[in-house]
C-alpha cells in the first residue's frame, strides 16, 4: 500500500506530508485496517537494559514528537518506538520551510528545532495510549531559550515528568536544530549534565520502585578525540545505553543537491557510512555492559546487519520509513535474525 501512497505524498511538501502520513495511520489504525500498511510483525525477542524487546528493530525519535501516534506505530511491526524530543515547555521550533527531500539520495535535511507541544501534553497522550506490541522510549531535551548553564534543570524536569510512564529514556545532546546544544557533549559539560541525570535517576528508581533505563544519543559528527573523551564520561558515569547517532551537518555526500545548503541535520542513507564509523568506535572504547543503539542511514535489512556488525544491539530508523515504508521493519529484523543464526557470521560483515 504505501508504494501506491508514497507518489502522491511527495509531491507534497515534506513537513505537511509528514502530518498527513501520521493521521492516515491514526485513521487506519482506528478503523481496523492498519494490517494493509503494517509489515507482518516479526518476531525476534531480544533482551537488552533489563527489558524485553519483541524484536530489535525500533522507530527513530522526531516522527512522533508528542506521543499522539503511539499506538498506530508500534501497531505498523516496531520492536519499540521513541517519542519526542520533548521540551518543558511548548514551543514552535524553527521557521518554515524546515525539512526538505533528497529523493536521488534517499535522504532528508531538517531544521524542525524541537518543535512540540511540551512535557505535561506527551505526558496525557501517554496516559491516553494503550501501548500494544512494543516498548517505548521517550527522548528529552531542552528548550530554545534555556542557556546551556541552566541545561540540567530542563532535562531534569522532563525526566521526573516522564519517568513512570518511559521504558527508557534518552537524552538528546545532538540535534543541530537547537543553537549551541551540541556544546553539551563536551566532556566536562557532558560530564556535568549526565552526572546530574544519574543521580536523579538512582533517585527516582528508589521512589518509584523501579529502575527506568537512561540512554545517551550522541551525534555523528564528533571527532575521535571527542568520541573517546565521551565515552570516557558515560563509561565513568554508568549510563545504561547509548544512541549512535543523530543526523549530521555534512555536506559532502550530497554537494551539488538543491536543498545541500539548506540548514540542518542531514539524515538517510548519506548519513550510514559516519554514523557507523561513530557506533564501530564507541563499541571499542565502552565496555560491554553499556549497549550501543545503532541509528543513521538504515534503507535495508543488510543495512541493519552492518550496524549489527559494528557493535550495535538494537536499531533505530526514521529516514528509511519515509523512502521505503513499513516492509522496511519486517525486512530488518528477518535480516537480523539471519545474522543471528548464522554460525559464520563474524566483525567481516560490510558496514
């Protein structure tokens, strides 16, 4: 169905596309036909930061940036989806036009700038959503206006209000979208900000009575000194998990496009060959109790694989949804489980 669809919504503009595509789920799902979009659910239980995943292949965050869809995107075949970036407050995000198609690079640029409608209104859609099929991560950030001085005090609100109703939580020091952000991933920022989120944690697992992983998502454009220096400070402070990566500023894959001087994250399959070097790297240098969530130009299932290859434990895509639809979920994990069972399979796996 979605290949009959999928004309019709690029000829649209990619923002108001984006809408249509959410409700058209909503509307599916509600009317009991949402199995003509979905790809078959594949099963491949994976157990990972104390849960239990139905099957390692999950949705990127940015699609649902409010958690109004939840229900129609785990019913589309997700092992787990993540909503957000949620703000404490609400706010409008970035000018329009703010996302634009690479079609001949199956890619996208966005400037969207965590536009959302705030904490308190992801957390009654939450409330609202009935949650069948997959876990859900909720990944948090930080408002426009809020000085990176004062960082951890949005973060930490957005954790408490979010933190009994996630199964994980990341938080999202990477988007380009958001003037100065990515100043939080070096060390000594990233070591006060984590370090703050950490306790916090301890403390709500103690009030809770339950321990809600944090996860960390890191850019991909980083440099091997700042990689190891972050891996350093997350190893140090015990965070359960990290996200590699978030889109790029890069230019160089897609030069010559009408829309590569467009500001913003780069994200499709341009973004595959770096966000992978990223994972391969962070693998080496964080022990393995702290899991890797590979996200970053997944289009295929051997796509998958190579993330698979470079040390992550499960996937993430958002790009690949738009340019291929839901197949693209079924095909991953039928990739992944091959890889699985494969008594061959080995780090020569392409990447």
């Amino acid at each position: 169905m979605y290949s009959f669809a999928r004309p019709f919504l690029f000829c649209l503009d990619a923002e108001r596309a984006h809408g249509i595509g959410l409700r058209s789920l909503d509307l599916a799902f509600r009317t009991g036909s949402l199995g003509l979009l979905a790809s078959p659910r594949k099963p491949l239980p994976t157990k990972l930061l104390g849960l239990s995943f139905p099957n390692p292949v999950g949705l990127a965050a940015g699609l649902d940036k409010n958690g109004e869809h939840i229900d129609a995107l785990l019913g589309l075949g997700f092992g787990f989806i993540e909503i957000g970036t949620v703000t404490p407050r609400p706010q409008s995000g970035n000018p329009k036009p703010r996302m634009f198609r690479l079609p001949g690079d199956e890619a996208l640029i966005n400037r969207l700038g965590f536009n959302n409608g705030g904490v308190d209104a992801l957390v009654r859609n939450v409330e609202r959503a009935q949650r069948k099929g997959g876990l859900l991560g909720i990944n948090i950030g930080k408002n426009k206006d809020t000085p990176n001085e004062d960082a951890a005090s949005d973060y930490l609100h957005c954790l408490q209000r979010v933190y009994p109703l996630a199964d994980y939580i990341t938080v999202n020091i990477s988007s380009p979208n958001t003037a100065g952000l990515r100043e939080l991933q070096e060390e000594q920022a990233l070591r006060r900000l984590v370090g703050t989120l950490r306790e916090a944690q301890e403390q709500l697992a103690a009030q809770h009575g339950r321990r809600v992983p944090l996860l960390v998502k890191v850019a991909p454009d980083l440099s091997d000194d700042d990689i190891d220096a972050a891996a350093r400070v997350l190893s140090d402070l015990g965070v359960d998990g990290v996200v590699a990566t978030n889109t790029t500023i890069a230019r160089t894959a897609v030069q010559g496009h009408r829309h590569a001087t467009e500001t913003g994250g780069l994200s499709g399959a341009p973004l595959m060959g770096q966000s992978t070097l990223v994972l391969r790297r962070l693998r080496t240098r964080l022990p393995e109790s702290i899991p890797l969530v590979g996200v970053g130009g997944i289009m295929s299932g051997a796509d998958a694989v190579a993330k698979m290859a470079a040390g992550a434990s499960l996937v993430q895509c958002y790009t690949g949804l738009v340019y291929r639809g839901p197949e693209l979920i079924g095909e991953c994990v039928d990739a992944m489980r091959r890889r699985k069972e494969s008594p061959s399979r080995g780090t020569a796996d392409p990447a």
